[in-house]
C-alpha cells in the first residue's frame, strides 16, 4: 500500500465497528458495476460485510479497536 492508502485505513480503523462496517460496504458497492471486478465476487463480499455487520450490532462477533488494527497492520 502506500502512504495515502495507509492513512486512511489508520484513520477508518478509528471508527466504531458499526460505522467501519458501513465504510466497507460503500466501497464495495463503489466498485460494483465499474467492469474492474468480476460481479459475482463484488457481490459476495457485500454479502459477506453484511453478515459481519449483523453480527457486531447482535453482539455475535467483537470488532479490533483502532490500536488493535494499526498493531496488526504494522507487523505485516
């Protein structure tokens, strides 16, 4: 990734896991269509961040906090 890319990860991971589910939808469904990806794939990833969603608001599955996420991403 690059340093653009990076920041606004970082930033998005910040957000609560309700309004990082919402994030990831829209950019999905941004993609969706534009003839870059195969649609049947697109829409099983909007199928899939909304299964997850469902979970976090059910209290089913537990997001990673900010400091969490940028600990993750920075031993990649």
């Amino acid at each position: 990734m690059n340093d653009r890319v990076d920041h606004v990860l970082l930033q998005a991971m910040t957000l609560a896991p309700e309004e990082r589910s919402l994030i990831a939808l829209s950019l999905l469904d941004s993609i969706q269509g534009s003839g870059d990806t195969d649609d049947a794939v697109v829409a099983s990833w909007v199928a899939e961040a909304h299964t997850r969603h469902q979970a976090l608001v059910a209290g089913h599955a537990q997001g990673l906090t900010g400091e969490e996420f940028r600990a993750w991403f920075k031993s990649l």
